[in-house]
C-alpha cells in the first residue's frame, strides 16, 4: 500500500496535510523558524511533548526532507535540528492558513455571548 504522503494520485492538498498531520509537527515546524534548535530546547517550549513523540516526530518530519539533522562530534553528544529549504518553503505555503486560522478564531470569539 502506498501511503499518502507518497501517493502521485492524491489531491496536492491532502499531500501536504500528510506530512504535517499529528498534533506537534505544525509547532515544531514554527519553532524551528526562528532557527536551529536541539531536542531538549523544543521539548522545553513545548508543555506537553514527551521526549518519544518529539524524536519521532523530528524522524518523520527528517524523512520527508522539512528538518535537516546535524550531530556534532562532542562528548557528550550534541543535536541539532533545523529546516531545510524545503521545509521553509512549506512554513511559507502554511502562512496565509494560520492567518486565516486566527480570523476564525476571531470571528468565533465575537460570536461567543458574554457571560453574564
């Protein structure tokens, strides 16, 4: 079976989605364009995040050529992770979705009655 995210007959839309679907790659993808960062720094900005689903995260987002991996040949071992100029491209292509994003969220928080 070929998965979605590889599949040359799918919607272009639902292959972007494929590669930014789960609940942290779209932050991940944020944080990281403000640059370079190691694990335990994205972990920190990230409540929530444990350390297995980060890692498997960054594995799947390296894979699909968003994040570039750089290990640096200290003691102890250092990580770290930044976008690749195709992942900046993506950051960009999802820009107008997070500022419609927001004017929703707007329009639903005028729409919510004041409590009383």
């Amino acid at each position: 079976m070929v998965h979605r995210r590889h599949d040359p007959d799918v919607c272009g839309v639902t292959a972007a989605i494929a590669v930014i679907e789960g609940k942290w790659k779209t932050t991940l993808l944020w944080l990281l364009e403000s640059g370079p960062h190691r694990p335990a720094e994205l972990r920190r900005r990230v409540p929530g995040l444990s350390e297995k689903v980060l890692t498997g995260a960054l594995r799947e987002m390296e894979a699909d050529g968003l994040v570039h991996r750089e290990v640096h040949d200290v003691l102890p071992p250092k990580t770290v992770y930044s976008l690749t100029a195709f992942g900046r491209e993506l950051s960009e292509a999802l820009a107008p979705l997070s500022d419609w994003g927001h004017r929703r969220l707007e329009r639903l928080a005028e729409a919510v009655p004041p409590a009383s």
